[in-house]
C-alpha cells in the first residue's frame, strides 16, 4: 500500500467517503451531499489514488466497502469531529478559566441583573471575574474596540456588526414621595409637576426626555442627575417626581410609591448586545447563557 499524501486530503473528501459508506450508494450520496454523482464519484477515485486502496467494490447492482473503508471508517468520523471542533473553538471548562469580562450596564440594569449573575459565578466559574462600567447611552465603539465585552441596554446602536437578544420588558413610572404629594393625573399636571431628569456622564439624555421633545412637550426638572442612584436622595421628602423603569421599585426605589404615567408611553425592552466576531466564542457563548438564566425568572414576573 502506498503511503498517504495527506496534503491531498480534504474535509470534503472525506465527508464524501462517509456519505458513501453510510448509503452504500454513489447516487444515494450524491443527493445527501447535494452534489451531482459525477462530482461523488471524481472524489472517490481521487480518495483511492491517495489512499492506494479501491475503498468501494462492485457487490451485485450495488457497491460494498472494502475491508480498508470498514477499518478507516471511525477514524475518518473522528477527524470529520475534530474538525468541527476546531472550528468552534478549543473547548471551554468554566470551572477552570482564569480571565475578566467586562459588563457595560447603568445602574438600573447592574443592580438588576449582575448580582445574580456574579453569585452564579461564583459557584460555577470562581475564576471569572466580572468588571461592570457604565453604558450611557451605548455606542457599538463600545464593542467593536474592546471597551466592554457585552452592554446591557434598551438602547441598541444602530449597526449591522453588533448582535442582540432581549432579556426582559420594564415600563417607565413615576415615584414620588406619597407623604408629601400625590402623583400626577393627567399630562398637563404632570408637565407642571417638578421632576428629577436623568443625564448620563457623557450627557445623554434618556428616551423619555427625547420622547417629550419629539411631540413638542417640556416639562420642568428642578433637579438633574447622572444616574438612577441619585434618585432617592432628591425623592426623599420633597414633592419632586422621578419617572424610572417600575422594577427599581422593588430596589432603589423601595421606599417610594409609584403610579402609572398620565400619558401612552411604550414598555421597553432590555438587551444583551454584543459584537459579532464574539458570537461562537465558547466562553462569551456561555456567559451569555448564564446572564439570559438569570433574567429569564424576572422576565416571567413582568410588572
């Protein structure tokens, strides 16, 4: 037998020795392949030349393996596995990686979702450390230049590179201090209430404040803060409003009580967005099973 150039082995190839001695039929390969049966066959013969064996022998109307193909048979298997693999990257043992994965999330999403996330860490992936900075308003630079390996945003660049899946649903509502005001019942007195308005670090100003603008609305904001955070210490004890996503009042927000927006303003969404080179990396593939994990019981309690 002569020695086997491997240089002239290809995946292909060898998916067409498998196809064939699975059928047991040249045509019958052909059609699972979705090649014609002059293409199957020109392979089979370029296979026995290297592998100097007739891999396949008339039997009756059919075709028979040879004893070779029956031998090489698992082997082949095996490469076709290992192949794929490859292409999938090396393996991935969350038990035994070591590195960091930064989260970009404001404190409304942080405070919502990454404890969980970090607990569950902790037991399945204690070497995986966990780096939260704020989104603002994220653009898809974020990602494409490393800034962050995943944001946590309703509010998704528009870019064809940067992938998303929603976690979530919230809707916007007002909280107000319930021992010194009562919430607002239409639009105009809401206009005319005075309000604390977000502005995040880099200046963005939030959907709803946008909202407002786009129908020619302005309302009054006394007081102007870069994040959710700094809501509770203006709230406390005064008559100013905040309008802020309703699940913060089962946290931030706990103290306050709440009432629906006097206008239509639609739920939104809260997404895990990231860059598409990183969608079949193995450790950024399961991070983002263990964050969908701990959103799915929250998204089941939709308020």
């Amino acid at each position: 037998m002569n020695s086997i150039d491997t240089l002239n082995l290809d995946a292909r190839s060898l998916r067409v020795f498998i196809a064939v001695l699975d059928e047991g039929s040249v045509s019958r390969a052909a059609v699972r392949l979705g090649l014609s049966q002059s293409a199957v066959s020109h392979t089979l013969e370029r296979l026995r030349q290297v592998l100097g064996d007739p891999l396949f022998v008339k039997s009756g109307r059919g075709i028979a393996p040879t004893r070779y193909a029956l031998r090489v048979g698992p082997n082949v298997r095996q490469i076709l596995d290992d192949l794929q693999a490859l292409a999938s990257g090396p393996p991935f043992e969350p038990g035994q990686a070591e590195f960091t994965f930064t989260i970009a999330a404001n404190d409304y999403q942080r405070d919502l979702l990454l404890p969980p996330l970090a607990a569950a860490l902790r037991t399945a992936a204690p070497g995986i450390h966990l780096q939260v900075i704020p989104s603002g308003i994220p653009s898809a630079d974020m990602l494409r230049k490393d800034v962050c390996d995943l944001i946590i945003s309703p509010h998704p660049p528009s870019a064809s590179d940067i992938i998303q899946r929603r976690l979530l649903d919230d809707r916007m509502v007002m909280f107000y201090d319930a021992r010194r005001r009562q919430p607002p019942a239409t639009l105009a007195e809401y206009l005319q209430a005075h309000h604390i308005g977000i502005f995040f670090g880099a200046g963005e100003r939030t959907a709803l404040e946008g909202s407002l603008t786009a129908r020619g609305l302005e309302r009054k904001v006394d007081v102007t803060v870069s994040n959710f955070s700094g809501l509770p210490a203006f709230l406390q004890d005064s008559e100013l409003i905040a309008t802020a996503p309703s699940r913060m009042a089962n946290q931030l927000l706990k103290p306050f009580a709440t009432a629906p927006l006097p206008f239509d303003y639609k739920p939104f969404s809260l997404l895990m967005l990231w860059h598409q080179r990183n969608q079949d990396d193995p450790a950024h593939r399961w991070l983002r099973q263990q964050l969908v994990a701990v959103a799915e019981p929250l998204a089941r309690q939709y308020p």
